[in-house]
C-alpha cells in the first residue's frame, strides 16, 4: 500500500536519512521569528530558509551574509500560528526534478530534468528545464540512490517526485512527495513523445527513461517579471519566438494586461522549446536567461524593461 508523505520538510528529510544519511539535508527547525533571526544572524555562509508546510511552488528564500532577509520577504513563512521555518546551509550543484513509479515495491525512474534558475533579490526563481538524456550516466546514479529512500518511505506502489540537487560527488534531496510531477513536465513529456510518469499511472507498465532511445532534447522557458504596472510592449519578441529550437507559445500575455512582479513559480510568458540537437537548445537556453537578466517587459509606468537587481 501506498504510503503517503507528509507535506512537513522536516519529516521529509527524516525518511531520507532513514533511507540515506548522505541524501539527507542538514536541517534546522525553528519555531519562532526570533530563533529565525538567531540562527541567522550566526551564520557564516548562504542559507536556505522555507516554511516547514507549503504550497507546491517555489518558497524557498536565501539569507546571504552581507544581505539579510528583511521583514517583508519573510512575512509568508509565519503565515498560521504554529507554523514552523526549516534552514539548511545552501547545497551546491545543479538542481533537478525526477519523476516515476514504484511498481511492485521497484522504483521506476521515468523522466529526469536539469533546472534553469535567476537570482533576484532573496529568491531563486525557476526559468527553465530540460530532460536528461536516456543515455546520460546521471539516470542510473539516481535510479540507485534514490531507492532506499523509496524503501524507507515504505513505498509499494504509486507515483513519486523529487527536487534534487545533485553535485560532482554529492545527491541531496530538498523535497520529495508521494504524487506526480507537477506541470509542465507532464506537457512536456508528451512534447518528446515519451509516456513519462503519467504513462506508467494510466498503463501500469512503467517505461524507465534509460530504455526509451533517441528521444531529443524538450524544454520550456519562462520570462520574469521585476516592477509592477500594464504590459506596453515584449521587446523583442520577434527574437523569442525565432530561436532554432522554438515551437510554440505556452502563454504570451497580451498589450494592456497588468503585471505583478514574480516571486514564485507562475510565470507570465512561457516558450516550448524542442530540438534534437542538445547543443542548439541549450545555446537557446542561455540567450533567453541573457534576455530575462536584461528584462523583456515594457510596463506603463517605465519606458524601459524592468532590470535585473545587481548581485
């Protein structure tokens, strides 16, 4: 029988230290704004802070020695009485999401995506991904180092998710729940032609990525928007949408629209990007996060795109 983990990041990490001590994050719970500010202002290095229970979108904040998190940025961490914070010093490497089943107490891993992110302000926001390849080495790492936490989870069967970050000679686990990946790595599972993890959970014969072949390389990119105020113009959308590897809009917003700035993981524009060549899609990767740090975004109350803040 399935068994369904808990939303709290603490109890999280504790079955990923039941199931690998080294897949486990070195976490700290606090219960109060005060021992926040305590554990904070004691550290040396970058830390991560997150509310222990949340939504399933980006809400992770980084406290840099020499940038304090101020009061504004951490008022949604405390947002219901009882709440508690977890903090973790910041895990270097290079994020990514894996999906997939456990089937018959086996865990399947069904598709894998490197993450894209910008800096801005006390938040790492996600623009991009794109999928690992059936012969990248990094699938078998993972299938093998994520089924003890599978086993300690006591998992029979039943979908599975992961936020990792994963390093040269490290895997840490940040977050990991018993339901499938969210959108849009379903939609771009379907884009690569692949069954992906909604296959396995409607067929009941999970397809592991490593056997799927010559598949090529799938993405979607999301643009960040910085002040608030009327969409006036996208400069150079002509640019955006003329990229080798471009293929359709997931969502464009429209002149007159009135835009907020971004702080989590509900974009405003968002590209599908798609190409058998990893090289041409990832060159297209790296121009759209040069043009998302520039700003795209015209908005009535400047006559230039919103900058990113300097680092």
């Amino acid at each position: 029988m399935l068994t369904t983990a808990s939303r709290s990041k603490a109890l999280q990490n504790a079955t990923v230290a039941d199931g690998d001590s080294a897949l486990a994050l070195d976490l700290t719970v606090v219960e109060s704004p005060a021992a926040l500010d305590d554990h904070l202002k004691a550290a040396t290095s970058i830390v991560v802070v997150r509310p222990d229970i949340s939504a399933e979108t980006g809400s992770a904040l980084y406290h840099r020695p020499g940038a304090p998190l101020g009061e504004e940025a951490t008022a949604h961490l405390w947002n219901r009485a009882g709440d508690r914070v977890v903090a973790h010093p910041f895990v270097p490497g290079t994020p990514h999401f894996a999906n997939g089943v456990v089937h018959r107490g086996r865990f399947v891993l069904t598709d894998c995506w490197r993450c894209f992110t910008l800096e801005e302000g006390p938040r790492t926001l996600l623009t991009s991904v794109i999928n690992l390849s059936p012969a990248n080495p990094l699938l078998t790492r993972l299938t093998t180092g994520l089924e003890p936490l599978v086993k300690a989870a006591g998992m029979d069967d039943g979908p599975v998710h992961f936020e990792l970050v994963v390093g040269r000679d490290t895997l840490k686990v940040i977050k990991w729940a018993a339901r499938p990946g969210g959108s849009p790595l379903p939609e771009l599972c379907s884009l690569l032609g692949i069954p992906g993890q909604a296959g396995a959970l409607t067929t009941g014969r999970p397809v592991a990525l490593a056997d799927a072949g010559d598949i090529g390389f799938v993405s979607d990119y999301s643009f960040i928007v910085r002040t608030h105020g009327r969409l006036v113009e996208i400069t150079g959308l002509s640019d955006l949408l003329g990229r080798p590897s471009y293929v359709a809009p997931e969502r464009i917003p429209e002149v007159g629209v009135r835009l907020t700035p971004s702080v989590n993981e509900d974009p405003v524009m968002t590209l599908w990007l798609r190409h058998e060549d990893e090289a041409t899609l990832l060159e297209d990767i790296d121009h759209y996060q040069l043009r998302n740090r520039e700003g795209v975004f015209v908005l009535s109350d400047g006559a230039v795109p919103s900058r990113a803040p300097d680092h």
